[in-house]
C-alpha cells in the first residue's frame, strides 16, 4: 500500500516488543504506608488540620488545600462496609466454586477495597463493621494483600 492509498485517519500501529526498564514504586507515602503493614501488621493514615481530613492510605499532602502531611497516624483495623459485590469468575473467566465477595472498606475519609472473609455472603450488609486480618508476619510482602482479608467484627 502506498501513501496515497493509506487511510490518514486510521490509527498508526507498530507491531513488536518494547522493552520496559522501569519499575513502578509505591512512592513516598505508599512506602511508609505498605512498611507499616508488613513490619507492624498497623494501617497508617494522616490527618490534615486545616480540612479535618483523615486519609486512608496516608498521603503525603492534602488534595483539597495542598498542605503537606506529615501526621501519621495508626488508624488502627476496623472500618465498615461501605459497598461491596460478589465475583463469580476468575481473571481467566472460568467459574469460581464460591462466590469471593470484595468490598470498599470505609476507614477514616478513606478506606481500602479489599476481600470478606469468615462471612456467609447473605450475611454482608452495607454498613457492617469488620476488622483487618493479617497474615502472618513471616508471610507478609509489604502489599495490600499483607492483609488476608476483613471479618465482621466480633463483639
Ligand atoms: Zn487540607
């Protein structure tokens, strides 16, 4: 095909392999918060005074008035379920044996997506308070999965 034959508003396709050196880092603040996990077993969050904002993860500065943050603060492991649903297939789409439910865990103004555990699933319901479980210290890699998954608390 020569140039006057190509299509100019086709998108331009090269195909090959394109070498990536790079690694992706967690960042300042996504270092302090994962080392927390992994060393501690604790979550971190940081609190900005002009805003009365606790964030969870903690964050190096506000996005709402740019101040920077350096308040860490241990938010300890309960939080609630602020939604969830319930995934019926795997990455590669075959069918799970039991549905794996995963939530947004409302902790501070923030909160962490993460999977239930320890939980029939007609029992989940918005709003249900849970607790962090951690792996094992041993186990633990400095990653969101260093939690095993989050349980209804137990009074
Ligand atoms: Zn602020």
């Amino acid at each position: 095909m020569s140039l006057l034959e190509r299509n100019p508003q086709a998108p331009n396709a090269w195909l090959g392999d394109l070498p990536v050196t790079s690694r992706y880092t967690a960042g300042i603040a996504g270092e302090k918060f994962f080392r927390a996990m992994k060393d501690e077993g604790k979550i971190l969050g940081t609190f900005c005074e002009n805003c009365d904002i606790t964030y969870i993860p903690g964050r190096i500065f506000c996005e709402r008035c740019m101040a920077e943050l350096d308040h860490w603060q241990d938010v300890g492991t309960i939080g609630e379920i602020y939604t969830f649903t319930l995934l019926f297939e795997n990455l590669d789409g075959t069918q799970r044996e039991e549905p794996l439910a995963v939530a947004f865990i409302r902790m501070g103004d923030g909160g962490l997506i993460h999977q239930l555990g320890e939980v029939d699933l007609e029992d989940i319901s918005i709003g249900m308070p849970v607790e962090a479980v951690f792996k094992p210290k041993s186990k633990r890699q400095g990653s969101i999965l260093d939690i095993q998954y989050f349980r209804p608390l137990t009074e």
